[in-house]
C-alpha cells in the first residue's frame, strides 16, 4: 500500500515538472498572438513539434524568449528574423523557398518522381519478358 502510495506520489511530481508553465498575458490578444508564432516555430530538439506543442527544456527556454521579444516590442517578422539568424531556416515550420532550402521543399516530389519511374520501368520489363500463351487463363477447366 505505501510502495502505490510513493508512485502515485513521484507520478504527480513527474507530470507537475513536465507541465508548461503559464506566461502572464496582457490580454487575450497578446495570448492569441504568442500562441500563433509559436504554432509556426520548429522545436529544435523534437521530431516534428512546434514550440507550442513540445515539453523540451530548449522550447520551454525559446518559448519565454518570444514572449520577452514580444514585451519587448518586436514585431512578429522581427522575432522571426532574428531566431533564423540564432537557429538557421530550420526553426521556422514553413522555411522560405531559396537555394538552401530547395531539397527540403523538392526533395519528396523528386523521390516520388524516381520512384514512379522505376515502377513504369519495372512493369514493363516483367510484361515484355511474359510469353504470349503464359498468361495461363486458356488452360483453366
């Protein structure tokens, strides 16, 4: 009885401690803002997770950071620009379309592309190489 007393116990801290903290807004505005911004920012340290979304200590960390830009005074354009110039284009979710960044954005077309091809390929191949008569429909009772 102690022994699930004591998990229960170390489960509510460990939940508590992962929870992400409230930032004081100034107004539903501003809350709707931060909330927008952070939904386009890549958490650097996830697979596929948005500042918003990520429990990560460092999104937690940049988090509070787009917060202190904003009461700062920035705009959203200048948040944006000055955490691609500290992470690189990787950071935004929809990273602008430039010669660094073209495999990212061609790069699933060209490899569905090649694929389709070697399947057309492949196909024909294996129905040139059948014999008319092998088709084996003929032979059936």
């Amino acid at each position: 009885m102690m022994r699930a007393l004591v998990a229960v116990l170390l489960l509510s801290l460990a939940s508590a401690a992962l929870a992400i903290e409230p930032l004081p807004f100034r107004d539903r505005a501003e809350e709707q803002r931060f909330q927008a911004l952070v939904e386009e920012l890549r958490c650097l340290v996830c697979q596929n997770q948005n500042l918003a979304d990520s429990d990560a200590f460092l999104a937690s960390d940049l988090r509070r950071e787009v917060f202190e830009l904003m009461r700062a005074g920035r705009s959203d354009a200048e948040i944006r620009a000055f955490l691609v110039e500290r992470y690189g284009d990787f950071v935004l979710y929809r990273p602008p379309i430039k010669r660094t960044t073209w495999m990212l954005w061609f790069g699933p077309a060209v490899v569905v592309l090649i694929a389709g091809f070697a399947i057309v390929r492949i196909a024909r191949r294996r129905s040139r190489a059948l014999p008319a008569d092998a088709s084996g429909i003929e032979d059936l009772p």
